[in-house]
C-alpha cells in the first residue's frame, strides 16, 4: 500500500478532524473524541467511557486481553494501513514517525497542524 506524503496526511487530518466537528457541532451529545494516543495508553479507560456515552456498561476484559484486542476482519475507507489487520493485536503506541522523520518535515507537519494540536491538547514537539 502507498504511503501518503507528511503534507497529504497533514491536510488529511485537518480536513477530516475541522468536518467532524462541523458535522457534530448542531448535536455535541452524539458525539465523543477518542484519541488513539489515549486509548493506547489506558485501554480499559476509555472503553469505560465509550461505554458511558452509549449508555452501555462496557467489561474492558470482554474486549481486551493484557495488551491484546481480538479484531474481526472490517472494511474501512480511511485511516493506517493497519486498519486492514484482523486476529489477535497487540494495542501499542506506533510513533516510529518521531525518530524516522526527518526535523524539518517534523516542523513543517507541526506548522500545518498547530491550531488542531491546541484544540485536541496535544503537545507541541518538533
């Protein structure tokens, strides 16, 4: 699979994240931000609050083996490669981008991502 370009999936994020917000803007009680960078963090957590915001009382240890979360095979439009992955995963932070990126596209990244970096909290590194 072809690897989209930093300003491709620069100006992917943004788009994709400014239109999500649009969209939900009218009902802001249907709709829930998930930071993939929080989920890998505290899996358990945030299924808890997914499940509150359904409605539903959601069993982490249901879903969530240790590190590891069983996937059933999906068809998604957008997203990671990895997307297409199915069987037993393992849930852990994929950052290699920090250390194979090199500064300057690092900064320039930043720069066409900034005013998202501050609405979602994430911290400003280049």
């Amino acid at each position: 699979m072809q690897m989209k370009g930093s300003t491709r999936s620069s100006v992917g994020f943004d788009v994709s994240n400014i239109a999500s917000e649009l969209l939900w803007a009218e009902v802001p009680d249907r709709y829930l931000l998930v930071r993939y960078e929080d989920f890998v963090a505290s899996p358990p957590t945030v299924l808890r609050k997914i499940g509150q915001f359904v409605g539903e009382n959601i069993d982490p240890s249901q879903i969530i083996d240790g590190e590891y979360v069983e996937l059933g095979a999906t068809h998604c439009a957008w997203g990671n490669p990895n997307r297409f992955e199915h069987g037993r995963i393992k849930l852990q932070l994929e950052d290699e981008w920090r250390s194979r990126m090199p500064r300057p596209q690092r900064v320039a990244v930043t720069a066409m991502t900034l005013p998202l970096l501050f609405h979602y909290k994430y911290p400003i590194r280049t």
